[in-house]
C-alpha cells in the first residue's frame, strides 16, 4: 500500500495524501506527531504546529503504530530517526530545534 509522508513530522506513514492542491486535509492522524490533517492549512501552520510538537520533545502519538526500531529505549523517537524524518521534508532538524528554542525562551 502506497504510503504518505506528514508534512509536519516526515514520518511516512499515512494511508492517504494529507492536503490536497488547495491544502485541504484528509482528516487523517499521524501516527509519529499527532497532527490531524484537517480544515485548510498553511504551511505557516504546519511550521507552527512543529514547533509546537518539538517543544513538547517529539512524543510518539500512537507508538503502537510507530515501526519500533525508530523509538529508543524511553519509547521516544531516535534523533537518527527524527533527523531522517526532517530530511525527508526539506527540514534540518538541528536548526528547527534552535527555532525552537529561541521560540520558547522568554
Ligand atoms: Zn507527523
């Protein structure tokens, strides 16, 4: 079965296309960030809804669901993994992770 991959996190995982030309979603939850891709989104929006899971620390939504070998021990994904997933999609993980924290600091 042909896979999707989340423009959010990167992870392929999703059965169908999560928006479409006009970015409407298909209502589909990733199964790696959590993010339900629905409504019209931008793609300030999904860069919003990023940094919002990598402030959180990438928790694995439905890690049932998730291929094991890309979770450590803790059940979080690993930075190889997150790093690939961020590849896939354009994004490097380090310097979302610095946006992140500048985002977060006061
Ligand atoms: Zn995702």
């Amino acid at each position: 079965m042909k896979k999707f991959r989340c423009p959010v996190c990167g992870y392929k995982g999703l059965t169908r296309r999560p928006y479409d030309y006009s970015m409407r979603g298909s209502d589909e939850i990733c199964n790696c960030c959590g993010t339900q891709h629905q409504f019209t989104r931008s793609t300030a929006a999904l860069e919003q809804q990023r940094a919002t899971w990598m402030i959180k620390g990438n928790p694995i939504f439905k890690s049932s669901l998730y291929p094991a070998h890309y979770m450590d021990e803790h059940g979080q994904i690993t930075k190889t993994q997150l790093i690939r997933q961020f590849n896939a999609i354009g994004m490097n993980a380090e310097i979302c992770l610095e946006d992140v924290l500048m985002i977060s600091s006061p």
